[in-house]
C-alpha cells in the first residue's frame, strides 16, 4: 500500500465532517433566540391583571435583574423578541415587610420594566 494514500484518505474523511458541521451549525432560516446577554438581563414576564391590560394598549412589563440599565433591557428585548421598542420606564418595587405566626421576615424587592413597542409591533407572552 503506498504511503501517500493513507493521508489522502483521512483528508478527504476530515474534509466530509468539517462540511457536515459546517451544514448543521447554520440552519437555514434559523437565528439563536436567546443569548446569555438577554437571559441575564430579563428575569421573566411580569404577569398580572394590570400588565395584561396593558399589554393590549403595547406596553409590556418584564422583571428584570437588579442592576439593568435601560439601555440594557432595550437592546436584550429587541434581540430576544425581534422588535423595535420605543420607550422603557424602570421602577424599583420595595422589599416589604411580612409576618408568619410569630415570626417576621421580608419579601424580597425586585425591579421591573415597563417596555413601550413601536406601533404594529407584539410580543407573545402568553398564548390567547
């Protein structure tokens, strides 16, 4: 068997897999929805009566990590959800005092952000 055959070979066989790869990385019509940055940034929906009401009128409210910017929470929902937004309002929600038998203790605070999309645009929170 001559010797230069032996590397043609593993050639050829590491030229097919790096293409298969290379086929399977990229789906076509396909992007990654959720980076690490968008996960970070937006904990989860902030779902109530008041944020479902106010979803009808396109504006959104996430609960978001503590220390979010605005800038932050604009750009994680414009890559997660694929939308323009048109404005951001931030609020702090306190921590509050609770009572358990005798015992106290406290609800832990969080902070939310209320997100304004340009007109047309929706996001699919909860199915309808």
């Amino acid at each position: 068997m001559p010797f230069g055959k032996i590397f043609t070979k593993k050639e050829q066989k590491f030229q097919a897999e790096k293409e298969k790869k290379q086929q399977e990385a990229v789906p076509q019509g396909k992007k990654p929805k959720a980076s690490a940055f968008a996960v970070n940034v937006l904990r989860n929906p902030h779902i109530t009566e008041k944020a479902v009401q106010m979803a009808e009128q396109n504006h959104y409210v996430f609960q978001v990590a503590p220390t979010a910017t605005k800038h932050q929470v604009k750009r994680a929902v414009e890559d997660l959800y694929d939308v323009e937004v048109a404005g951001i309002r931030i609020v702090a929600a306190p921590p509050k005092p609770t009572r358990w038998q005798r015992k106290r203790g406290t609800k832990s605070g969080y902070k939310k952000a209320i997100v304004t999309l340009e007109k047309g645009q929706k996001i699919e929170i909860l199915p309808t």
